[in-house]
C-alpha cells in the first residue's frame, strides 16, 4: 500500500509498505478514504517530537471496514467510521473516568503516573512517535485500528468525509478548550493561533454564545480568513505587549473571560527568543503562553491545546496565583464529546469543512508538508486522498 512515512526531520515522503494486518481480536482494518495533516504532525517534521525510526504518520483519518477482529461488535466491513486520534481500550481507570488519553493498556512501554515527553506518559496516539505507542498511523490507504470496539463511530450516508473528518481531531480540541472554560454566554474569549485549531475553537466559542471572539495571529491570510468564516474579531501580533494591550481595550480594561492557547511550543520566534531556549535547555518557547496569562482577566480561564512537552524556567506562577487564574490543559479527550459532536455537525450547527485550503493525492504528502509547514499558498488546512 502507500503510506506517509516520517525518515528524519523535514523528509516524509509517501513510500510504498506492507499493508497493516490483524493482530489482536479487538483490532479492525480500516481502508482509509480521507485523512489530514495536523499542527501536531509538524512537531514530528520539525524535529521538536523526536523519532528515530521510519513510522506511517497521521492521526485525523477516516475510512470504511475492511477487515474485523473476532471480538469486534456492532462493527462489519463496509461500514464508514471516523477514528478519534487517542488509542484507548475502553475498560482501564481512566477510560472509565472520561480519560482516554491516559489510557493505562495503549502504551506500554512509555505509560507512567509521572508525566512529560522524555519521562513516562499516558495512552497511545496513531502516528506520533515511539514515545505514544509507535502505532502506524492513518496518512495511508490502509490502517490498523486497535481498541476498535471503543473508539470508531459509524457515519451517517448524509455527510461526506469532508463534513465528519475532523471529528478526529481538530473539532473536539477546540471545542474542549471552551468546554474548560465554561462558558454560559455572554463571555469574551481571546483565542491565540488562527490555525485548525484556534478556528475550531472559535466555532465552539460561538455554539456557547460568546459575546464577543478576540483572534490573534502573526499571519494576516489567516486572520482575514477566520474573521471571514466565523465574524470573529482580530489582531495582527507583533509583540506580547501590544498585543496584550490591545485585548485589554478591547474588554474595559480587565482581560477577556478566557483565552484559549491554540499555538503550542513552536510559535514564530527571533533570535533573542532561540538563544533564550538554548541556554535554559528548553525547546521552543512559553511567550504565547505568558500573553494568555496576561491577557485574561483576574479570576479568568486560560485552556492550554497546543503542545508544550518539557519544563520551562521562568513559568509566571506568581501571575497565575495574584490573579486567580484557571489553568486547564492536555490532549483532547475525544471518545467522551464525539457523538455530541457529530450531532452539531449532522444538525448543521457548526461546519467543519471550510477550514480546507489544500486538497492533495497522497503522493503529493512531501508538497503538503511543506506548504502547511511553511504557511505558503494561504494553506491552513491539508486534506489528502490516498486513493489519488
């Protein structure tokens, strides 16, 4: 079959590889008719996640049944699912407890109480390194699906790929971190990153009945495209102080309600900002983090949904206590709000397929990389078929 496989920082290429095969009862065989490439997937590319081995990348996939476990239930060949991005087997503690990224059975090798990137860690992910499990993911033709009892969900034949695929990922992400913020409406919201998932997170903000979206961004073809899919206000950032200054003219002068952080570890970042890293043995930086501290009100939410995977010196603890701030953070937990989230989709409350700028074959995956690496060609967000 042919697969995105990951070589080395900067080269993923589509090769041709053994097609996946049962092996475990629970397991199914998916033969995958959309799949994406995600913000998270550039960590990989990028060199920030480290992975040695070559490995089948993606984590937002879709597809029909192909092949089923022995103790598969409820699912045949030739039925449509859509896969939620955490490998979780449904029965563990935390799976019990609305927690499938903590999965205690998914990655054994790496699973832990501890916590962080290069300690022990929770549940597996599809595609995304060694350290979540080493699963191959679903930027192929073919994909095995473990745990295939407890995370797949059936389609209805009135929606396309399109319309259900990032029900994945991207949708339930930005829709959690509203869901931490607890929203009642009526609320101002600052998201940072107007990337899939900050765009994601604005549709949720407005599903709650926000009074009022605040989008920043360091592109202005993603600002303009954001404020034109969803009416959100914006800001063009330039710098933590501006830009934190503007936000608080813009709510009287206390800070937005809560601000979701939808960039992560790698923002755009100068020269004194690398040397800073360097010296302090960190990877990348916590600067949009620090603006969503100074950006929300005293007593406000601040939802973390970009990846941060080491420790950071200097982290604003005294802030976060004077002002009385909510800090709420991790991957999305999928399994517990898909359904819930599907029924948004089914009902025409939020559409999901107009944040698509590229659509590619599958061999076209090194072309797709770069694009949405670089931000080149107005590219937000990378659909690829495999089938092309």
């Amino acid at each position: 079959m042919k697969a995105a496989v990951f070589h080395s920082p900067g080269k993923i290429t589509c090769d041709t590889v053994e097609d996946p095969k049962i092996l475990d009862d629970h397991d199914i065989i998916l033969k995958v008719t959309s799949t994406a490439i995600c913000g998270s997937d550039l960590h990989m590319y990028s060199g920030g996640i480290p992975q040695t081995r070559p490995m089948v990348m993606g984590h937002e996939f879709m597809g029909i049944v192909e092949e089923t476990g022995k103790n598969i239930i409820g699912l045949k060949p030739g039925d449509r699912v859509v896969v939620p991005f955490p490998i979780a087997c449904g029965s563990c503690f935390f799976c019990r407890h609305d927690l499938p990224t903590a999965c205690e059975h998914s990655n054994p090798d790496h699973y832990g109480p501890e916590g962080g990137i290069f300690t022990e860690k929770g549940g597996a992910l599809f595609g995304y390194t060694d350290l979540y499990g080493g699963y191959d993911g679903g930027q192929a033709q073919y994909v095995r699906v473990p745990y295939a009892h407890f995370g797949p969900r059936k389609v209805p034949e009135s929606l396309t790929d399109e319309q259900v695929l990032f029900l994945t990922d991207i949708f339930p992400t930005g829709y959690t971190g509203i869901m931490w913020a607890g929203l009642k409406g009526g609320e101002t919201v600052a998201v940072f990153g107007a990337g899939p998932v900050g765009t994601m997170a604005v549709k949720s903000a407005v599903l709650h009945n926000a009074k009022k979206v605040i989008v920043i961004d360091t592109l202005q073809y993603r600002l303009d495209r954001i404020k034109k899919l969803t009416g959100c206000e914006t800001i063009l950032w330039e710098d933590a102080e501006s830009t934190v200054a503007k936000i608080r003219d813009m709510t009287d002068g206390r800070g937005t309600d809560a601000c979701i952080e939808a960039v992560g570890f790698e923002p755009e970042r100068n020269f004194i900002d690398r040397a800073k890293a360097v010296l302090n043995f960190e990877k990348g930086s916590i600067k949009v983090l620090e603006a969503c501290m100074s950006a929300v009100r005293r007593g406000g939410t601040v939802s973390v949904l970009g990846v941060y995977p080491v420790n950071y010196d200097n982290f604003r603890l005294g802030q976060i206590f004077d002002k009385g701030i909510t800090i709420k953070a991790g991957q999305c937990n999928v399994h517990p709000i898909i359904d819930r989230l599907m029924g948004y989709v089914e009902s025409g409350q939020v559409t999901l397929d107009d944040v698509i700028t590229h659509r590619l074959p599958l061999d076209a995956v090194d072309k797709g990389y770069e694009i949405f690496d670089k931000k080149e060609d107005g590219c937000v967000k990378v659909v690829l078929d495999p089938w092309k």
